[in-house]
C-alpha cells in the first residue's frame, strides 16, 4: 500500500507581509490569496522499522533508524521535525517529497511540502484532523519548531485550497472562502500572466530583514504594511463585484508599497521586467513571495496579453501555463498503480 498526498501552491494577491509576526499579533493582518494547480506532493510506503526519506527534487536521500536520529544538521530538517511533531515514533517507512517549484519560486513551496506531509502521516496513522489543525500543525513544524522565519499564509492556503480571504489575529487565524462567479474566475484566469524571473532567493532572510524594520519603527516599513492591508481590503471588494481592472491597478499599488519593507524585495533584473511588462500594456502586477526572485503576476487587459507575454520572454523571463485550483489538501490509498480506499480530505 501506498499512501499519497497533494497539497497545492499559492499565489498572494495582496497582503503579504501582514500575516508575519509580530505584526498580525500586535496589528492584525489580511491576506487575499488563491491555489493554483502546481502542488506538493508526499508518499508514504509503510515498513518495518526505520524511516527512509526521499527527496525526488534533490536526489537526497537520508535514513533514520529512531527519533534519536532527528538531528537538525541541515537536511530534510522539515522532514525530521514532521516526524517528530506528528509522533512517528519507532515506525517504519519509506518517504518520498516532490514539488512543482522550488523552494524560493515565492509559491509557498516549502510551506506546502510540509503540509502534504502533514496530511500524508494523518492518513498513515488515521489521525482525524481538520483543515485548521493541519495548517496549526505545519506551521508550528517549520515556524515553531525549526525557528525558521516566515508568514502564516501559505500553510492555511494549502489546507483549504480556492480563493481566501484569510485574518490573521491576534490570537488566532480566520480563513474566509470566497464565492467568485465562475465567469470572474475566467476571465481573471485569462488576463493573469505569470512568469519565472529566473532565480530563487532566501526568503528567511528577506523577512528577517523586514521584521526588523518593522519592530525597528522604520515609518516607511510600517506605514506599507498598513496600505497593504487596506490595498488587501479593496482587492477582495474589487474581486467579487468583478470590477478586475481596478484589481490590476490595486496589484500594482500593493507591489509599489511591498518594495518599502526590505531593500531587498526586489533587483535591477525583477525592476527591468515589471518596466517591460508595464510598457506593454500589463496594468499592474507583483513578485510573489517575499522578494528577491521566483515569480512574477501580472494583470493585463486581454488585447495586450500576448505582447507583454513576448516583451517578457524576450527580456528573459519564462512565461509559464497555469489555473486556478479549488481543492486543498487531499489524500489517498495506492496499491502500486490500482487505486484503492480513495479518500478525498479536501475538507480534511
């Protein structure tokens, strides 16, 4: 028996950098976000005894025998933290992680890896979880647990899947599905261009960078964490009255307010192919994720999309297929090619 879960990628809309702490502690934050159909996936062949981890993205390979193994040296330290947190204990598996974009594309990937994980184990070991705990537990795993800096977005995203409109509170964290008309989803879906700047970056330290700016005082930090949160606001009215033009026009402004948490958001490159994009007609757009490279949204009217498409390509950018995705995390039962015992955890 095989045992798999999926869980997909995100794009951000507006918001981001509210829902990293301290902020929606002591402001509280919002986030408008979507999953799209590029996911994170785990597998899980139950053994004997001692765990095996593969990573298929990075030919790695790492073997443990017990929890005392669950040393964080560096490798597949999300891996041994979700073991370790989901209580394994002394059972035994083969583990085997796959994503469609690399760590620091600015999808969320590393988030939503430990999220598939999450869901992957639960099914294993018949744990009834909710979409919510699943979220709590993969974010105590790589936030908590690990220390490693970074929003509370992409966890929640991943688990519920579909157009969000998620608070980030003081002492807890509110998703809000949103119900948009199938013909704004269309014709969102057809004026959206998304296109791989060609690099990754380190987010950890882009947000570190940011958290100090901000419990620094620095008013300019704090002054585009508030516009992003009202520019969040806005973007949801605009979406669901399909008013898509002035959601264009708000990306753009949420991008203008996004480059002044962290000088290093952005670079000469990213600079060079949001000017094209912009020359060409886009009306407005964003690097996703924290900054530094990955992925590039943009929002252009249909009769200009296949130009800023060519402009981006010629300039160096990869423009790349992709749709919108309303499912969350989901699991199921594999007997080597025959499906068996399907469960479908959107609801988790």
């Amino acid at each position: 028996m095989i045992i798999r879960a999926k869980a997909p990628l995100r794009i951000s809309f507006a918001g981001g950098g509210t829902d990293v702490p301290p902020y929606p502690q002591e402001q509280g934050g919002v986030v408008l976000c979507s999953t799209i159909n590029k996911y994170a996936y785990a597998s899980i062949v139950p053994g004997d005894r001692g765990i095996a981890v593969h990573s298929l993205d990075y030919d790695l390979t790492v073997k443990y025998h017990s929890e005392e193994d669950y040393v964080y040296d560096g490798k597949l330290d999300l891996v041994k933290a979700a073991l370790r947190i989901m209580k394994v204990g002394e059972r035994g598996a083969e583990v085997y992680l796959h994503s469609d974009a690399p760590p620091g594309s600015g999808l969320g990937s590393s988030s939503t890896v430990v999220v598939a994980l999450v869901g992957a184990i639960k099914h294993w070991l018949q744990r009834p979880m909710t979409a919510y705990e699943v979220a709590e537990t993969a974010y105590r795993i790589e936030r908590v647990e690990l220390g490693v800096a970074g929003g509370m977005q992409d966890q929640y995203a991943a688990a519920f899947g579909g157009f969000n409109f998620i608070e980030f509170l003081a002492d807890a964290v509110v998703v809000n599905p949103l119900r948009v008309r199938n013909d704004v989803v269309n014709e969102l879906q057809y004026n959206l261009l998304l296109c791989y700047t060609g690099g990754i970056r380190l987010s950890a330290n882009i947000i570190e960078d940011q958290v100090k700016n901000f419990r620094g005082g620095r008013k300019e930090s704090v002054e585009a964490l508030s516009e992003l949160k009202e520019i969040a606001y806005q973007m949801k009215n605009a979406l669901l009255l399909a008013r898509l033009d002035d959601f264009g026009s708000l990306l753009h402004a949420g991008w203008e307010n996004k480059k002044k948490l962290s000088s290093h958001i952005t670079n000469p490159h990213i600079d060079e192919l949001y000017e094209v994009a912009r020359r060409e007609g886009a009306l407005g757009g964003k690097l996703l994720g924290a900054g530094g490279g990955g992925y590039l949204l943009l929002y252009c009217p249909y009769t200009r999309k296949h130009v800023v498409a060519e402009a981006l390509s010629k300039a160096g950018g990869q423009v790349v297929d992709w749709n919108f995705e309303f499912s969350g995390l989901q699991s199921w039962e594999s007997q080597g090619g025959v499906i068996g015992g399907s469960i479908n955890s959107t609801a988790v």
